[in-house]
C-alpha cells in the first residue's frame, strides 16, 4: 500500500520534532556544542531584540554564533512550556530567564522550520514592557 498524506505528514512531524527537541535540549542543557550540527548553512534567524523587528542574522556562522553565545550565558536560561509541531514547522513556546526571579525572565515563542534534518528558520517573539499602552485604558 502506498504512503498516504496523513503518513507522510506523520513522518515529517517526526523528523521536525526529533531535531527541534534536541535543539531545545541543546539550549536546556546548556550544550553550546551540540547547535553546530543542527543549523543548516543557509539558516536565517530573527532575535526577539532589538524591537521592533529583532536582529536578524543569516547563514550557519552567524546563526550558531549567536546561539552558542547564548546557550553558554551562565545567567541565562530556557524553560519550555510547550512545543508544537506540524510538518515541517514548529512552535516553541518558552520563557527565559536571565537572573533571579520573576522579573528576570520573559515569556516567548520561537517559530522554527526545519529543512532537510536542520533548523533552516528560527523567528523569536517575546512579551516586553509596553512602550504604549495598545489603546488600553489607563
């Protein structure tokens, strides 16, 4: 019998979510050594800073710089609060923290796509202080 979609789908689902998680326990673990081989070369990047749009980096050197710097802060660091898959993208929902306590983190997403067994795309977004208050009353 032939794949169907829903195989195919299925077996990209898991390709996708094997090499995300192990991106995720890169970041977990702290193990800046493990990122070289899961970025492709033409990888492209947007950090949730500077706003409004982020730095965005591309290509495998500039990518796994920035994320091993980071992986390798020692005041920082991931908690994963849930991730989903479909295909060949992810959703990473996570907070980061960067010092003690709770004012010392923030909450984000990072929308992955995977190409061909390596994370080709990473787009952060994160909740900061309003600089407006978004039509809110005061």
């Amino acid at each position: 019998m032939a794949p169907t979609e829903g195989d195919r789908l299925n077996e990209s689902d898991n390709s996708t979510r094997a090499v995300v998680q192990r991106f995720i326990e890169a970041f977990t673990q702290k193990d800046a050594s493990a990122i070289p081989d899961l970025v492709a070369e033409d990888c492209v990047m947007e950090a949730m800073q500077p706003a409004p749009d982020g730095e965005r980096l591309e290509g495998l050197e500039a990518t796994v710089r920035f994320w091993q710097a980071m992986v390798s802060d020692p005041n920082g660091s991931f908690e994963v609060e849930d991730v989903n898959v479909c295909g060949e993208r992810a959703i990473n929902r996570w907070r980061y923290r960067f010092g003690e306590g709770h004012e010392n983190t923030v909450r984000g997403v990072t929308l992955i796509r995977v190409g061909n067994g390596k994370i080709a795309e990473a787009l952060g977004y994160a909740k900061t202080p309003p600089h407006t208050m978004l039509g809110q009353p005061q």
